[in-house]
C-alpha cells in the first residue's frame, strides 16, 4: 500500500523489532525449561539406577522347611534373631520395646537390619543403568563378586515409612517430613491470622502518614532480608530468650532439666516471622485489588466499616491471599538456614510427637545427606529431593483447590 | 412497611416540602477547594437533576447528602446540610445511620458479587430488619421493576445480569432499606438507550414515595425525567459552584442566568 504525506511509516523495520524481541522472550523460556529440565533429571537420575547389594547372612539361608524369610512368623524371626545377634544387644531391643509388644513388621525389620544386614557397594545412575547395562554388570562382577546386582528405586513405600538410619539402605525420611509437616503447621497457624491482620489494618484502618509509611516501608524491606538472619532472630528470641515457653518447661509438658528451646516450635515461630512480610505484602496487594465500587455500594447501605471489610473486601480478597500464601508456604518449607541456626538436629530417629519435640525437617535431612561422602546417600538426597517437591506440589495443590472454591463462591 | 429503626434525627417536623437543605456548603479536597459557597434546598418526592461542565462538583455535592465524601480522606466539608431539622455533619451524627436514610445509586452497576436475593436482603439484614425477608425482596424487586425478570433465578449471582438489570438491582438494593432520599450519580451513563429509558421510567415511579437527587451529563434526560434541575459551574479556580436553581420546566425554556442558557443551548460545555 502507498503511503502519502509526510509519513514514513517503515512497518517492515517495526514488524522485525517486535520479531527480535518475541524471540527473545521465547529464548528466555526455552532457557527455563531447559534448567528445570536439567535439574528434574539429575535428581531422578540419582534416585534410580543399579545396586550392588551384598547381604553379610543370604536371606534364603534363613528359610525354615521351605518357607522364604519374608513369609515367616512373628516368633520365628523373632528365634532367627536371637540365634543371630549377642544377648546384650537382644535385651536393648527388649528395653526398647518388648517383643511380645512388637507386631511381625517390627521384627521383621530387626531381622534385615541386624542379621540379613544388606549392604549397598555401588550405586549407577539411572543413565548409565538403562544404557550401559552390559558394562555395569561386568563392572560389578569384577569388583563385587559376592554382590547381587539388582535395579533398586531409592523412592520406596519403605523410604517413605523408615525413619532416619544410619545406615542408608534402611535410612527413611519419615521424621523429616513429620516434621516439615508440624513446622509448617504451626508456621501457618501463626502466620496466616497475623499476616491477613496486619494487612487489613493497614489498607482499611491506618491514616496515611508517617509512622504508617514507615511501618509500610519496613514491611516491605524485611521481606527481602536473608532467612538467616532470621535464623539468628529465633536463635536469640525463641530458642534462647523464651526457652522455658518453647521447650514446654513452662507448660509442665517436658522435664525441666532436659529440656531446651530448639523444638519444632522455635522453629515454626520463625519460619513464621521470616514469611509474616511476604504474607502481608501479598495480602495487602489482594485487598488493594477488591473494587472500591463495592466498598462504596457497601457503605452506601450503611454498612459499617468492618461490615464492609467482612461481608465484601475479605471475600473478594481471599483467593488472592490464598495465592500469596501459597508462595509463603513454598518458601517456608524449603527454608533451611534459618532452621541449621534455630537447631534441627542433624540425626532424630524419634517422629516428632508435638511442638516441644527436637525435629528435623526434609531440607535438612536433604542437606546432611548430600553432606555425605558415600554414593548411597546421594541417592538418597535424590529420593528426599523428590519427596520434598511431592509435598510441596501438594501443599500448594490444596491451595489451588481452597482458592478455586472460595472464588467460586462470592 | 412498618419498619422501625432507632435513629439519631428528629421526627420530621416542619420542613415544608423540603427532603435536605445545603447551607453555605464549601468542599475541600487537601488544599483544593472543589466546591465553594453552594446552598440549596432540595424538594421531597420529587426528582431534582444537578448538570453542569465536568468538574463542577456537582458529583461531590451529591455525595455530600449521604456523607460518601467521609470516605475520602483528604475530603474536608465546611457548612450545614440539614436533613429533618438536623445539621448531618454535627460532630454527634453517625455517617453509618445518615447512609441508612439517604441511599445511593453509582454510575457504574456495582452489584455485589453474590446472589440477586442477597443483593437486596444484605442492606435490610446489617440495619437489623426483623420482618420477612422473602417479602421484602420480593417487594423490593416488584418496585424496581426487575421481580418478572428474576424471579425464577433469585439464587443466581447478580453478574449475571445485563447491565440495566444490575442498574436497576442496584436500585433496589438502595430502597430495599426504605431511604428517604435516594442519590444517583449518572445512573443510566453506562448503559444503552432502552436499559437507559427504563432507568428514567422507574425513578418516575420511585419519586411518589422517594427523594431522588440525580447527577446526570444527559440534557435530555435532565429535561425528560427532573422537577428541578441545578445547573452548576466551574469557576478559574476550579471550584464548583451553583449557578442558577429552579423548575426545570423554567430552567429549560426560560434560564435566568445567560451561563445556564448557553450551556443548555449547547454553546459551550
């Protein structure tokens, strides 16, 4: 088409800059997905593959009259593992728990722990399982000659249900993730009333002047303060200061004497603390975007101002807060700074019975783990890396769905 | 209806016809004065029109009558508006209980986001009405003229309607809690010229028992639908200001002021 008058309109040149830029963003993307792509693979790489696994008793040595290991009953393992193991560590696991109390899968247990006694050699990575196969085998054959090669998935029901070991091939993660749930708990039961609070306080309720803008100002800059320096606030404030409150001596819960303030609360409080400003940005952000149109046509029936901020802005604003907290949600539970700080401690076989319990959580669990030397617990890194993102998709999957019936509704 | 509601103001006593007076009115918004020296009685049961330029306050004198200006905070009304006797902006008066008796229509349909019973029965139920609540919906919507239309889908969300319905809800929702005076600001401005003709239509039949104060850019709606029109100004300084006042009959056909002739004539504005 001519173009008259004085224009020169040069639309192939703006079409070709928009094309650079469209291509750009879509590098942009590709890149992504790449390294998401990359990471997804290194950890399923690692959480599958090949083991070399030696048994110091062979299982089917352990069969009576035919009957393999894992079919036997209660009392017969319960003869096989006093027949295998000195009579001091017998009456530690009497102490513990007495066997007639025991049921089969505990004893059971025992057994492969004590007496069949599996021990991993070498792991391979999923990669080199699937398309190396030959080489591996002969690898294996050659160095382990005692040992069974077998494809193992380190992400197992047992995994799952095993609580931390120190040795990795019975090693589980259920104390982790108890206690990644019961920190988050107590996180969001904190945080979730203070944060929506404070947010309605200062969108509805505060004037707009100095004190409130710098209180505003301070929100916004603590929420991009480093979580461990929040770790070193619970440390203080928490862990040290309010001891008796959150060891549970004060509340008679625990003994006095050995008790002390890095629990499961401690940590809840200050993963609180370090999401209490995400929360309330967010939040405000949430009641910011309810139409003051329905505000106006809500005072305008007489509605007082609470009325108003009940009965409208709140349910306008929820999915909105439920988005924000989703994203505090994820980042509570992959936090692990603030909690090495607080006191997770490194190795609880115990499952976390309550706030006052000693915990640890999955990133930590994760974090001692990849501190290893052993290729067994890289692997099982790997496997807890999963779970980690399991449950976080969970988390915030409830999240969706809570957000997509509230939305529905008003 | 046989509603009662404890209230602050005097029982009407000797207005002579008059639903709200503004006395000396000066609005200020921070250091801007909006609207200056404006005094103006308003005519009960009948329909008074406010036109005037954009940026005349008249909007901001409307919201005057039922203190939606409160909600500004750096809004600032100096002067009187009496209503039954009583100054509205007196220090022991409660804006929540003016708004319960001066009720208020906006420009754009603001339903809320809940069903079209909830709507109309919200108002009624936070001022602590105590009669059957089906009734008064169902009343509520006959007068406004919207009960054929919804009443099959009562629990339906009221976004669901088309924008004169929501309009029109709307103002039911407002007389659902039996105001004295109902305050609309450019109702019909958003919608076509049908949905527009039965907004008029129905604030003809709500002046029998209601005040209607109506903000409107439309001359001719002005014209078709108002007892008394208000023309207002803007001034060099940008403050609103009332100019002429009067039936509108007379205000149409034989202004006083040459301002209002030349606005109405459509020689400026």
């Amino acid at each position: 088409m001519t173009q008259t008058g004085p224009f020169n309109p040069q639309t192939a040149r703006r079409h070709r800059v928009g094309r650079v830029w469209s291509a750009l963003f879509l590098g942009a993307i590709i890149i992504a997905i790449i390294a998401l792509g990359a990471l997804l693979y290194n950890i399923i790489d690692e959480s599958f593959g090949l083991a070399a696994i030696e048994n110091r008793v062979d299982p089917d040595s352990l069969a009576i009259e035919g009957v393999p290991l894992e079919d036997l009953s209660k009392e017969q393992l319960t003869e096989i593992l006093a027949a295998h193991v000195s009579a001091g560590l017998l009456r530690r696991f009497e102490n513990d728990q007495p066997f007639a109390e025991r049921d089969r899968a505990s004893v059971y247990a025992l057994v492969l722990e004590r007496v069949v006694e599996p021990q991993i050699q070498a792991t391979w990575s999923l990669t080199d399982s699937l398309f190396r196969r030959e080489q591996v085998l002969t690898e294996a054959a050659e160095k382990y000659p005692q040992a069974k090669v077998e494809f193992r998935s380190w992400l197992t029901p047992t995994f799952l249900r095993m609580p931390q070991s120190s040795k990795p091939e019975l090693a589980g993660v259920r104390t982790a993730v108890l206690g990644s749930l019961w920190t988050i708990f107590i996180t969001i039961a904190l945080a979730f009333p203070i944060g929506v609070g404070a947010a309605i306080y200062l969108e509805e309720y505060a004037a707009d002047n100095l004190v409130n803008r710098i209180i505003q100002t301070n929100i916004n800059n603590l929420a991009g303060v480093p979580s461990i320096i929040y770790g070193m606030l619970g440390l203080a404030i928490f862990v040290r200061g309010l001891e008796p409150l959150t060891s549970g001596a004060m509340l008679g819960v625990v003994d006095a004497t050995t008790a002390n303030g890095r629990t499961v609360l401690s940590a809840g409080l200050t993963l609180a603390l370090l999401i209490l400003p995400l929360l309330i940005i967010n939040a405000q952000e949430a009641i910011k975007a309810v139409s003051n149109s329905l505000r106006e046509a809500s005072y305008g029936l007489g509605a007082t101002r609470w009325q108003t901020i009940w009965y409208h802005v709140l349910p306008n604003a929820l999915p909105g807060i439920l988005t924000g907290t989703i994203l505090a949600i994820s980042r509570a539970i992959g936090e692990t700074a603030p909690l090495v700080v607080v006191g997770a401690s490194a190795f609880v076989a115990l499952d976390p019975s309550g706030p006052f319990s000693k915990f640890t959580t999955l990133p930590i669990q994760i974090y001692q783990w990849t501190t290893r030397p052993q290729d067994q617990y890289r692997s099982l890194a790997a496997a807890a890396i999963l779970v980690l993102l399991v449950l976080l998709l969970s988390l915030n999957a409830t999240a969706v769905l809570l957000r997509n019936r509230y939305s529905r509704s008003v | 209806m046989g509603i009662s509601l404890s209230h602050t103001f005097q029982p009407a006593t000797e207005h002579n016809g008059c639903a709200v007076e503004a006395r000396g009115l000066e609005v200020h918004y921070g250091p801007f004065r909006a609207v200056k020296d404006t005094s103006i009685k308003v005519e009960a049961r009948k329909i008074t029109a406010f036109i005037g330029p954009s940026g005349c306050g008249k909007s901001t004198v409307l919201r005057v009558f039922n203190r939606m200006n409160d909600l500004i905070p750096t809004a600032r009304v100096t002067g009187e508006v009496l209503f039954e006797g009583q100054n509205i902006y007196a220090p022991d008066v409660d804006a929540v209980e003016v708004r319960r008796r001066v009720g208020m229509v906006f420009q754009k349909p603001n339903p809320f986001p809940k069903s079209i019973y909830e709507n109309v029965a919200w108002g009624a139920r936070i001022n602590g009405f105590r009669g059957n609540m089906d009734e008064l919906v169902e009343q509520t919507l006959r007068h406004a003229a919207l009960w054929d239309e919804v009443k099959d889908k009562l629990q339906q969300n009221a976004l669901a309607l088309s924008g004169g319905q929501q309009q029109r809800l709307c103002i039911a929702r407002a007389i659902a809690i039996q105001p004295d005076i109902v305050l609309m600001d450019e109702p019909a401005s958003a919608l076509d010229p049908i949905a527009t003709l039965r907004i008029e239509e129905l604030m003809r039949t709500l002046a029998e028992e209601y005040t209607i104060i109506v903000v409107t850019h439309n001359m001719q709606q002005a014209a078709r639908v108002s007892d008394y029109t208000a023309f207002f100004m803007v001034d060099e300084e940008r403050a609103g200001y009332l100019v002429e006042y009067g039936a509108t009959r007379e205000i149409f056909t034989n202004p006083k002021d040459k301002r209002t002739e030349d606005y109405i004539t459509g020689r400026f504005g």
